[in-house]
C-alpha cells in the first residue's frame, strides 16, 4: 500500500511537458472576398496546407496578424469566405497537471481578451472586403490539452488511474475534483491510435497525449469554425421566428393582392427566403468540407468530437426552423393567392352590377 502511495504521488508530481491549443473562431459578417483582400496591401497572406480530406474549395485565407509581435503566442490567422475568422494559440508548458488545471480557466480567460483584442484588429483591416461587416455576431472557443508521452516513465494505464481525476477536471474547467460518475463519464470516451496514445475529448475541451497531434488540430479547429456557423444560424433564425410571432414582420400591402402588384412589393417575411437560401447553402458546404474516408481513426475522432459538441443536434435545430419558415412562406402564399382571387371575384361581382345598372338606366329611358 505504501508503494502504490509512493508511485502515486511521484506522477501527480512529475513534470509533464507540451503546449495548450486555444481555438477562437468570430463570426463577423456574411460573405467575405478573399481574392480581394489577398490582392490588397493591407494584410500579408500566408500559405496553408491542409489534409487531403479538406476539400479544397473551401480553403481559408491565412494572413499574418496586423500587429504579430502583440500576439506571439497566435500560430494561425484564417479569414473564411463565410464570414468568420479563426485564430489558433499555442502555450507550450512543463509542469504538473494539478498545476495546469489550477491554470487553466485563467489561461483560457486571458486569451479570450487576447483573441478580441486580435480578431478586432483582423476586422478593421479587412471590413471593406465583408459584406454586412458586424463585429462580431458569434464567437466559438475550444481548448486542447497537448501532453509528450513518456512511455519509458508512465503507461497509458497509470496515466489514466492515477490522474484521471485531474484530466477530467481540466476538461471541465474545475479545480475541485469531480464525482466519480462524471469523471468515469469523460474517461470513458478515451480513444487513441497507437499503443501509447491517449485522446480524451469532453464538450470544451480535450486532453491529448500524443506527440503526432498536428493533424487532430485541424479537425478540432475546423468543428469550432463548425459550431461557431451552427449557433449563428440558429440564433438568427430564432431572432426572425420571434419577429413573426410577435407580429413584428412586414405585413402585405394592399397592392400586393393586386394581379402583377407583387412585382413592386417587398417579401412579407423580408430577407427570410434569401436567409434560409444562405443557411442551406453554407450548412450544406459546412457538411460537406470535410470527408475522412479510409482513415477510421480520424474518422472515429471526428465523430467523437461532434458528439462532445452536439453539432448533429445544432444541425437538427436549424432544420427544423428552417422547415417552419417553409410552411410560413407556403401560408402567406396561400393568403395572397386566396384574398387575390376574392379580390377578382368582387371586381367581377361589381362589373356585372354595373352592366346591369347601366342596362337598367337604358331601358327607362
């Protein structure tokens, strides 16, 4: 017993090294002109490699920070076509783990200022190149835990067991220690490639010993862009469904009962039909930029990830609104088609009055 005390305390004290990844992604606009602002002197473009399972046409601008040496911890600057920016951090460590997560929320805080501070001076370099600038919409974080194994020194079995707890309690952003049920809960989702690889990946955060993690980076960099669209949307559509609900949309003009007199109107539900043509388009994109086929490791991990982050019930939320503005569209077609042809029926009714007032008026005399 006095040994196992021992070996425990020896790893809660040992010295780990490695880096903490701190993704940011802002939703500052709609569509941004990336061609345009690589043309342009004002940012300095940079180049950017991804996987072979990125699809290529949705490759984002990188460019270098308009003030870099304020940010040097910042190693990635994307601006994507959609609207958003992403920005990577790297924090490279060595201490204990209890000390990292007694560390870590106020790391995290920190380069939340930091990221605001920098995507701020992103915006107001490249605002004349986004349509409908707007700093900023939506923001997305997510942090990654980054540890070298040291096989020679602890296993995979020991690491999990004796600072399991710990791990566990840094995903959530603790310093207290966790119940065993949700500290079992996080662990439980463990995967890894190799023998001495571990990846445990919980909703905000994910702890990663391995010392090949450069192409994990993209995956969760890319389901933070991801999520970050997701509740845009959602919030938007929320935003125009309470309009609608609280009578606040547009109402229909008188001309727009008339034959060809929608021609000069206004949709009532103003900008909801090019919305949800958007969200379609960029969900539809947003699926469809990533495909992991042949590779069932990372295919398992992506999979894990969007779990973690509830991206399929995101996905599901927007659906659904997005069908509710398709059956309120179907319905105020209907009412103009209806009130349209009552509105003809009556003309008809009056004409045929008219006749035969007229006729009437004829035979007296």
């Amino acid at each position: 017993m006095s040994q196992k005390i021992e070996s425990t305390t020896v790893i809660n004290d040992h010295i780990f090294s490695g880096n903490l990844f701190i993704f940011h992604a802002f939703d500052i606009g709609d569509d941004i002109n990336l061609e345009k602002i690589e043309k342009s002197s004002k940012v300095t473009p940079l180049s950017v490699s991804l996987p072979k399972y990125f699809k290529k046409y949705h490759t984002p601008l990188a460019i270098q920070l308009p003030k870099p040496e304020m940010s040097p911890a910042c190693i990635s600057c994307k601006v994507h076509s959609f609207g958003a920016v992403s920005l990577t951090y790297k924090i490279p460590f060595n201490d204990t783990l209890d000390n990292i997560k007694r560390n870590l929320e106020r790391l995290d805080f920190q380069y939340q200022e930091r990221s605001l501070a920098d995507v701020r001076s992103v915006f107001d370099t490249i605002q004349g190149y986004i349509a409908q600038p707007k700093f900023f919409q939506t923001k997305s974080s997510y942090v990654v835990i980054q540890v070298n194994p040291e096989p020679e020194n602890i296993t995979i079995t020991e690491l999990k067991n004796t600072c399991g707890g710990i791990i566990a309690s840094a995903l959530r952003f603790e310093t207290k220690v966790l119940s065993e049920y949700q500290k079992n809960e996080i662990l439980d989702s463990a995967t890894g490639y190799f023998r001495g690889d571990l990846i445990i990946i919980d909703s905000d955060a994910a702890f990663v010993y391995d010392e090949e993690y450069e192409d994990h980076l993209d995956i969760f960099e890319f389901a933070n862009i991801q999520l970050l669209e997701l509740r845009y949307f959602d919030r938007v559509l929320d935003q125009n469904l309470n309009l609608i609900y609280e009578g606040k949309a547009l109402k229909l003009p008188i001309r727009a009962f008339i034959p060809i007199g929608d021609l000069f109107v206004r949709d009532p539900l103003p900008g909801l039909g090019k919305l949800k043509a958007d969200i379609s388009v960029i969900v539809e994109r947003l699926e469809d930029s990533i495909k992991i086929a042949g590779q069932p490791y990372l295919s398992e991990l992506y999979t894990l990830l969007q779990e973690r982050l509830d991206i399929k019930n995101w996905y599901a939320s927007i659906d659904r609104k997005l069908a509710i503005i398709r059956d309120i569209q179907v319905v105020y077609q209907h009412k103009t088609e209806v009130i349209r042809e009552n509105i003809l029926s009556l003309l008809i009714v009056i004409l045929i009055f008219i006749e035969l007032m007229v006729g009437i008026l004829s035979y007296l005399k």
